[in-house]
C-alpha cells in the first residue's frame, strides 16, 4: 500500500511511504506557502518515484493543531484524492508520542495572537491549554518538563525556547518510527476533522 504523508500544520512536510509503512521520500519546505507548492511538489515526488496518484492506496494528513488556510488546503487536497478512489487517513500532531507509546509528557506549538496551545497527557487523562504569552513561564513552571514535545523547532519562538529547555520533535519521531504510528492510525482507520486553535467563527470575527 503506497500512501501520500501531507503535513501543512506549520511548515510543509510532504512524503511518500511504502508498502510496509517506510519512508521512500520525507522532505520539507520551510517559508513556502501551502498554495504554491502543494500539488506541484507532490506530483515531482511521485514522479520521481515513478508512480502517478492513481498509485496510492491512502493519502495520510496531519489535521492539526494548525494554522486555518494550510490545514484547509490540504484537507481540500485530499477531498479530491477521496473522489479517485483514495482512502484518507488524518491524525493530530500532539498525539504522535502516545502513538509511538510514550505514556505521559507535554507538546506545545506557537498559536495564533501570542499564545500558545500545550496538551499534555498521561496514562489516565489528556487536556489542552491554550495560554497567553504573559502567562507562559507561570505556567511552565508549574508543569513537569521531563517529556517535552514541540512538532518542530520553527513551530516554536524565541520566548518559548528560552523558557521550555531540553525537548524532542515529534516531526522526527513520526520520521523515525513511521511503520509503529501509521500502521495504527490506518488499523483504527483514524480521521480526525481539522483541529484550528480557536473556531473559524471566533478567529474571523468581523470587527466592528
């Protein structure tokens, strides 16, 4: 089974995986928008493989959490892929870690208007923060930092950085052990519905 990876939630991370859920291509494009390179850069990775999209059993998305207008995109893309046959799949960053088994720790990425979201999670219980950038060393402060996850080192910002210390990406995690967390996600035939920071209707309000 050949399947598309499509990940839009901050820069884009396009990859192709194999029959046993390994990576046969994994790139990413920093400072790109999604708009301009999306089926462009999707169609040279399958053509440089030799394969077309009518080759893919599954495209496999990140649905968030996420900026609106590339989580959009790439949702729309794969609605396309749906229409020739192609099963979808889509998943939320923040649980790569309890998917690769990881049992309990924290994940974090900037949001929108200074704030930043965080799930944390353990064996019993999952919660998710979404905390203003006044209040964020109070808050870290009062968090175990042991297991710290950001999903990649530019979804972060200086002030973050210098406060949350030692951490691991959960981009190079799901690089790492691809056949572990998708063969999970195809099994439980995962699909999340795309998972902004606020709702549409609250982050464009009309100003009056």
């Amino acid at each position: 089974m050949t399947s598309l990876f499509i990940d839009t939630t901050y820069d884009i991370t396009l990859g192709i995986l194999d029959d046993d859920l390994g990576w046969i291509n994994f790139e990413t494009f920093y400072g790109q928008k999604v708009s301009n390179i999306l089926q462009k850069e999707t169609h040279r990775l399958l053509d440089a493989n030799s394969l077309k999209i009518l080759d893919l059993d599954s495209v496999i998305s990140i649905a968030g959490p996420g900026f609106y207008t590339g989580l959009r995109l790439s949702e729309g893309f794969a609605d396309v892929l749906i229409f020739s046959g192609i099963k979808h799949f889509s998943f939320l960053s923040y649980t790569i870690p309890h998917l690769a088994g990881i049992e309990n720790g924290i994940w974090m990425t900037k949001a929108y208007r200074g704030e930043y979201f965080f799930h944390l999670w353990n064996k019993e219980v999952s919660q998710n923060h979404l905390i203003a950038a006044k209040e964020l060393e109070g808050f870290l402060s009062n968090v175990d930092k042991t297991s710290f996850y950001i999903h990649s080192e530019n979804a972060i910002d200086d002030l973050s950085r210098g406060l949350i210390g030692e951490r691991k990406t959960t981009l190079e995690l799901l690089k790492d052990n691809s056949k572990n967390i998708f063969s999970k996600i195809i099994n439980a035939q995962i699909k999340n519905e795309s998972f902004y920071f606020r709702a549409p209707e609250d982050e464009f309000r009309v100003s009056l």
